[in-house]
C-alpha cells in the first residue's frame, strides 16, 4: 500500500466521525503524519506548507478538502475519499469513480455532511469559528424520514419480544406513532426558527435511532434463545433511561427549554396508555 505524500485533509475536529477516519487514514499509512490538519488551524499548517489560494473555506466545511501541495490545488467531499483510497488501492479507486457508484457516493456523502452536527454533535453546537456545515433543508428532511422509517421498523420487530406484557405492534402503528411524536414536539418548539426546529427534529429522531440500534443486541440474543419477556422490557427499559439523559444533553446544547425533553417524555407516556389501555 503506498502512502499519499504532500497530501493534507483539512477536517471538521468537533466531528466523531470525521476524526475517526482521517485519524484511520493515517493510521493505516493511507497518509503520512502531517497528513491531516483541523480546520481552524488550515491556515496556519507547519512543515512550510503554504495553503492553495484556490483553497475556499465555506466548500471545506460542507465538504472535507484534501490540498495538494504538489500541484497547488484543494479537491472537495467524495473526491478528497476517493483520491485518498485510490492512491493506496488503484483498483478500488478505478471502481469509485464509475458514475454509477460514484453518484450514489457523493449523495450518501453529502447525506452525511450536512446532518452530521445532529447525528453526533459537539458539546457546543455551531459555535463561533467551527467547521458547521451549511444547513441544508432537502438533506436535514431526508435524514429526518429516513431515520423515522428505520427506527419504526426495528421498533416493530421488536415487540414480539415483550409480548405478552405488551402486545404485539406492527410497523404502520410505529410509523405512526413516531409522526406523532415528531408533530407533537414541532408544535411545543413552533416559537423557534424554522431552521432550529428543524435542528431539534433531527436531534430528536437521532435520539429515537440509536434507541432503536440498542435494542438490536437484545433482538440477536431472543432469535437464538428463549428469554422472558421481563428481561427484554428491563432492556427496553435501560434503553429508554439512556435515550432520556442523550435527549437532556441535546436540548441543553441547542439552548432549548427544558420543557421540550417533558413533553417529549410526556407524550410516550400518553402513547403508552393507551397501547396497555
């Protein structure tokens, strides 16, 4: 595998997801130790390197740019990925850059990018001088439906699990209830702009996703074994505990009231009534 020399991926710092595989990257010999910078320090990088006019700030935080110091040029998003993993994989490369992956790999990226404060957002959201990606509507409603969809369809598969305690569900009521509790808290943060709400129910229905990803493990052990219904209610139970304390944090970060992680507890109650009523 050779290594991309005078290669620098400038990246979003306060992403997990960005740190963990550009430090992959280098790990791996992909790159060479300088072979990454954070982007509030691109202008300032070591070893003599002197960043590209060309270089374009607003593109680097929707897109990660990997500057060439050979050439003098920044490339941006799916190409920097591409280029990176093409020099140590030329096959792979060549395969990527067919316009029939290549399409779909710049949609499923810019998929991620633009949502990926609400997938895994910092301790401080958009604060001053950050990496933040411009908002983007279409992605930010996109990521909002399809992460509605997965977690209503692995809440419905779970169920079985917790009958007869509670009854059996379907994925058309989950779907359901889900839109509800989308609806009913875009009615309790309706006061806020369009685009902060559109933050919080994206950090919300993150929150109801890595709950519904949780109970995978518990679904994988109840396919091989027979377990008690009590013992996948009191996961389903340490489930929901952690979903209410990541809920907390998020509301605090985006600076909404308090009252919004209330109602949001208060309205599975109300759902949950009315399944056991």
């Amino acid at each position: 595998m050779e290594t991309l020399r005078n290669h620098t991926l400038v990246y979003d710092s306060d992403c997990p997801m960005c740190d963990l595989y550009t430090k992959g990257f280098i790990n791996t010999g992909m790159l060479d130790t300088n072979g990454r910078v954070q982007y509030g320090c691109a202008r300032a990088l070591s070893a003599g390197r002197q960043m590209p006019v060309s270089f374009n700030n607003e593109r680097a935080r929707d897109q990660i740019a990997l500057v060439d110091y050979d050439n003098g040029t920044v490339i941006y998003g799916i190409d920097s990925l591409i280029r990176i993993i093409g020099h140590s994989f030329p096959w792979v490369g060549n395969i990527l850059n067919l316009r029939l992956v290549k399409v779909p790999l710049s949609i499923f990226y810019s998929f991620i990018s633009y949502n990926r404060k609400v997938i895994a957002p910092p301790k401080v959201f958009e604060k001053r001088g950050a990496c933040t990606p411009a908002y983007h509507t279409g992605y930010r409603i996109a990521y909002i439906i399809v992460a509605w969809l997965l977690t209503s369809l692995i809440l419905a598969n779970y169920t079985p699990t917790l009958y007869p305690i509670v009854p059996v569900s379907s994925f058309y009521r989950e779907f359901v209830i889900c839109a509800g509790q989308i609806i009913f808290q875009m009615v309790i943060v309706l006061t806020m702009t369009r685009v902060k709400i559109l933050h919080y129910i994206g950090s919300m229905i993150t929150v109801s996703l890595i709950g519904a990803l949780l109970l995978l493990p518990m679904m994988i052990v109840t396919s091989e074994i027979t377990v008690s219904p009590i013992v996948s209610l009191l996961w389903f139970g340490v489930v929901v505990t952690f979903m209410l304390l990541i809920h907390c944090r998020r509301v605090k970060m985006l600076g909404i009231s308090p009252f919004a992680t209330v109602s949001w507890v208060g309205y599975r109650l109300i759902v949950l009534w009315i399944i056991l009523g």
